[in-house]
C-alpha cells in the first residue's frame, strides 16, 4: 500500500487519523472482528492492535500504522466522525454523547 496515494492522504488531510482506542472498539464491533482478524486487515501485528486498543484517548502511535489501520476501517464501511463533526454520509451510526448529555459515569 502506498501512503502517496490521494485518498489516503486525503484522510490524513481532514484529520480522521485521530482515532480514540473507544471509536476502534466499536468500529471493530461493528464489524464482527475480532483483534487478529483486524490485524490482518490493515497489515500490523496482533500486539499493535492490542496496544491500541488499550490506549487511554486519542491512540499515539506510529503514523504509518495508524494511517493503515484508519484505511482498513474505511474500506471495511466505518466513518469515524470526530467530537463535533456532522456525519458526511448519512449512514446510520452510534455517537457518544458529550459530558453535558445525559450519559453519566457508572460506579463499579
């Protein structure tokens, strides 16, 4: 995979690499994958999907490994849509609502 083709520049342009370990948790659930199958996917080792998804927030990492992972997503159907941003397909989908909405921390 070539990292100066367009569209996937283009990702990296309208700053859909930044991606939370929670959005890849979902987007992995929405798809019925498990961790190996997603690793295979977008070509990065077992562990690296198992470090990301452990991740606290926003998931820091090699650039090239998250702009692989992002790019499998994409091809897989999955829009990540960042805090604030309109959804630009109008596919159905799940959002986290902000602090200010009605979801509240669970106690364990």
């Amino acid at each position: 995979m070539s990292f100066t083709n367009p569209q996937l520049l283009g990702i990296v342009n309208e700053h859909y690499w930044m991606i939370t370990a929670q959005q890849l948790r979902a987007a992995r659930a929405l798809l019925a994958l498990d961790q190996r199958s997603l690793a295979k996917a977008c070509g990065l080792s077992l562990p690296t999907i198992q470090r990301m998804e452990a991740s606290d927030g926003i998931i820091r990492g090699n650039v090239e490994s998250l702009m692989k992972l992002i790019a499998a997503l994409n091809r897989a159907g999955i829009e990540l849509i960042n805090e604030g941003a309109v959804s630009e397909s109008g596919g159905r989908g799940v959002r986290l609502k902000g602090e200010s909405g009605s979801r509240k921390k669970r106690s364990g």
